[in-house]
C-alpha cells in the first residue's frame, strides 16, 4: 500500500469504528414487549440512529465535505437505504451478543413489513454473512456506495468518480490480502452493491405500504427519504 492509502484506510476504520449504533438502541431490542407495532417503533429508531450514523461517518470519508454541498446531500439521500442495509447485515452477520441477532431478525420479520419484501431481505443478509468481510472491506464497501456518482441530482459526477476510485483501488488491494485464495473476491463484493440497488427499490415499497398503514416515521427519515 503507499502512504496515502494507509492514511486513507487509517481514516476510514476509524469513521467507521467511532460510528456505531448507540448501545441503548441496540440493547432495547432485547426489551420484551413483541407486538408488530413496537417492533416497528423500534426499527423507526434503529432505522434513525442508523441514518444518523450514516451521515457521521460520510463526512469523515477524505474529501467528501470538499464536494459540491448539494452533491453531498444527493449522495446521502441516494445512499442512504443501501448503505443502512449493509450496516444492518453486518450488524446482523457480526457476532452480536448472545441472542440479539435472532430477537432482531424477529422484530423485523413481524413488524408489518411483506413476506415478498422478507425473503430478498434476508438473503442478502445471508450473502453478506458468507463474504465473512474484515472490517476494512465492511469499511469500504460502505464508502465506495456512497460516493456512488450516478445517483439521481448529481451535479459533478467526475468529483465523485475520483473519490470512488481511490476506494475502489484500496479495495481491491485489500480483498488480495485479505483472501489470496480468491481471485474473485473483490468482483463478488461489487456484485453485492448490484443485489443492494434491487433492495432499495423493494425498500421503496415497504416504506409506501408502511406510510399507507399510517405508521409514523421520525423527521429523519422523511427528510433522508422524501416520505
Ligand atoms: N419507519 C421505518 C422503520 C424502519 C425502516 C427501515 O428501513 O428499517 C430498516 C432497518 C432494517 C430492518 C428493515 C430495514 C433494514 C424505515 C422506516
């Protein structure tokens, strides 16, 4: 690696490790109550905190409060529900304590969210959890979806070209090193961001049946998701 992408990889893991899910959200999964209408008021927080922690973490990725303001926030808003996906499969691959992983996948399978919108949902979890990522590809994979140039009201798509580039560089060395034996390993990771687009157009749905059923969402969410 030359100097620069040990400072950039440096600055990454450490936006990344410093941004995590507060531990009260997390530890109020563990609470009792299972009715699917407290289950989705705990996903409407979880879903905030995780948005809120999204947005601490892409202004730590180098370079990106030097973007134009109005692509910073079209990057955001066109991130927001892939990159909230991938935090969510980590967090639910990632050896939580004993027993949150089940009681947050049963929150989330009764929390009046379609069984058509379960099912890709939790494969995509699945096929996160068998790329057994290191930290810095969770790291990365997440920078390099938000710096996505193609998103909808992007005014200066080569500013964001270039920044995705050099996490796309640093990726890729870091899937060789990390897994010598596959020389696949860093095209199956991009594969996923392909799974992750088709996820945010069932999200689109869920979040209109939701609204539909009058379920409330945080200021947040409305604002991140134009609901
Ligand atoms: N009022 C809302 C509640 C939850 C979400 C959401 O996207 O939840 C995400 C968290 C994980 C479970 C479903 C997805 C992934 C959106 C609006």
């Amino acid at each position: 690696f030359t100097k620069e992408q040990q400072a950039l990889m440096k600055v990454i893991i450490d936006a990344y490790n410093k941004h995590q899910i507060p531990q009260d959200v997390a530890k109020k999964l563990l609470q009792d109550k299972y009715s699917t209408e407290e289950n989705f008021l705990l996903l409407t927080e979880m879903a905030t905190s995780q948005v809120q922690v999204l947005v601490e973490f892409t202004k730590n990725i180098p370079g990106f409060l030097s973007l134009d303001r109005e692509d910073q926030i079209a990057l955001l808003k066109g991130s927001a529900v892939e990159a909230m996906f991938l935090r969510s499969a980590q967090a639910l691959n990632k050896k939580m304590p004993i027993g949150h992983t089940e009681v947050l996948e049963e929150r989330i399978r009764k929390s009046g969210i379609s069984e058509e919108f379960i099912k890709p949902m939790f494969n995509f979890y699945k096929s996160i959890g068998e790329l057994h990522m290191v930290l810095e590809e969770q790291a990365l994979l997440t920078t390099i979806t938000i710096l996505t140039p193609d998103r909808p009201y992007v005014k200066d798509q080569p500013a964001v070209e270039r920044l995705q580039e050099t996490a796309l560089d640093l990726l890729r060395k870091m899937c060789v090193l990390h897994h010598p034996q596959e020389p696949q390993y860093f095209a199956r990771l991009l594969g996923r961001l392909t799974e992750l687009r088709t996820l945010s157009h069932y999200h689109a749905e869920m979040l209109a049946s939701w609204r539909v059923n009058d379920h409330k969402f945080t200021p947040l969410l409305c604002e991140i998701w134009d609901v």
